[in-house]
C-alpha cells in the first residue's frame, strides 16, 4: 500500500485529504509543519509527499531543499495557494515532481498522485504475473491462457471488468493474504470523494459526485463473456480466494 505523508496546516483541509486518500486505498500520514514534515521524511519514510509552501515554521522551498537532501527520490507534489509562475519554477527546479494550486479538484489531486506512483512503480511491479499457464499484466491490462498443446500453443485472451480487474488486483498484489468479502469489495469498489467534509473553498472546485451502482459480481467460472472464460472469485471459509476458469 502506498504510503502518502500530507503536510499542510490548515486543520480542515488537511482532514479532508487524509480521508480521501484512505478511502483510495492509500496508507496516510499527516504533519503541520516543515520541522515534522523533514522529521517524519526520515523517521517513518513515505513514498510521496504531498506539501503546502505556507508552512508556519519552514517555507516548503527550504523543506523540498531539504528533503532532496536526505531523500533525493522522494516525489513531492506541491500543493500551495501560490499561482505565480515564478514559485512553480522554483518549486519544480527545486526537485517537487508536480504543482497543484489551490482551490483544486481532489479527483484531479488524486489522478496525479496515481500518476506519480506509476511513474515510480511504487507499490507494484511492472512485470507480468504468471499463474500455471494463465500470464496477468496489469499494466498491459491484459490476461492471457495458453492452451493447445507445446508445439501448437493456442493463447487465448480473458476479458475483465474494471471492477474485476481492481479486485484481482488487491488478491494477487497480497499473497496469501484471505480476504472478507466485505473488505475485498470495498477495495475493488472506484472510491467516492467526501465532499461533505471538504472545506468550503474546495467545494466549488469539486465536481459533483453521482453515486452509481456497482457493476455486478466476477461471472463464475463455469460461465463465458463473448464465449471466453473468465476468472471467477470464489468465497471460501467466508474470505476470498481466487482460481482461474479451467483451472
């Protein structure tokens, strides 16, 4: 899971970030200023910062300095009310891998983090996962099945959901991990953003939420979409597993 440390010193902006990114399925931690931001950097090390420049004690210029000092990999997404050409430059050059001015969309804040991770390959491996026969890539977003025989293999393609796709995800990305229905659905459900605990000058920067039903549950594995076999998540012991169709 993807650790994010939040620096930010306004109490109600802050809270409604931590909330939101938990709820997207990320590991969060907070600080209210430069001095516990570069401390925590250290102590209990993030894989991104998201940083506010208006700190009360340590402008965040000095704080990016000095985390490229100590962790010179870090990504640091700047997150400021200053618009200004001029302070984004200095915050880019400085080693910031992005800059969000404020009053922002989350959806937007949270698309960029995603982008960040992937770019960094934080919390997941690029290469494929192979099962027996079956290959899973998800960056390729993409499952195949070798069947014929050695000297005439016969690859098919397995077709998923998005939602099938996130929970496969969360299973194969936590061996031997077993998995509450409830928790597993929560995870592979797209998140909604808490707009109600947003603080004012956020809300006219959110779009509205339209909360939509989720899409149906993985087909069983004795079933086909299009004629092709699908993997199928089964409850066993009342925690998830999974198996793949045919095997």
């Amino acid at each position: 899971m993807t650790h994010v440390l939040v620096v930010d010193d306004e109490p109600h902006l802050l809270r409604a970030l931590v909330l939101n990114l938990a709820n997207h399925g990320y590991r969060v931690s907070s600080a209210t200023t430069g001095a516990a931001a570069l401390t925590q950097a250290t102590t209990t090390p993030p894989d991104i910062m998201v940083l506010d420049l208006g700190l009360p004690d340590v402008d965040g210029m000095e704080v990016i300095a000095r985390i490229r000092q100590r962790r010179p990999q870090l990504p640091i997404i700047v997150l400021s009310a200053r618009s200004g050409s001029q302070d984004k430059i200095e915050a880019l050059d400085l080693g910031a891998v992005d800059y969000v001015t404020k009053p922002f969309d989350v959806n937007e804040l949270i698309a960029r983090l995603g982008a960040v991770s992937r770019r960094a390959n934080i919390g997941q491996s690029s290469d494929p996962i192979a099962l027996g026969p079956t290959t899973v890539d998800f960056a390729a977003r993409l499952i195949t099945r070798e069947r014929g025989t050695s000297q005439r293999p016969e690859p098919e393609t397995i077709h998923l959901t998005p939602t099938e796709w996130r929970m496969l995800e969360v299973l194969l990305r936590n061996p031997g991990t077993h998995h509450r229905p409830r928790t597993a659905h929560r995870h592979a459900r797209r998140p909604r953003t808490h707009r109600a605990q947003l603080p004012a000058h956020l809300h006219a920067a959110t779009a509205p939420q339209t909360r939509t039903r989720s899409e149906p549950p993985p087909v069983p594995a004795h079933r086909t979409r299009n004629g092709l076999p699908v993997p199928a998540v089964t409850v066993l012991d009342r925690t998830y597993t999974i198996r793949l169709a045919g095997s």
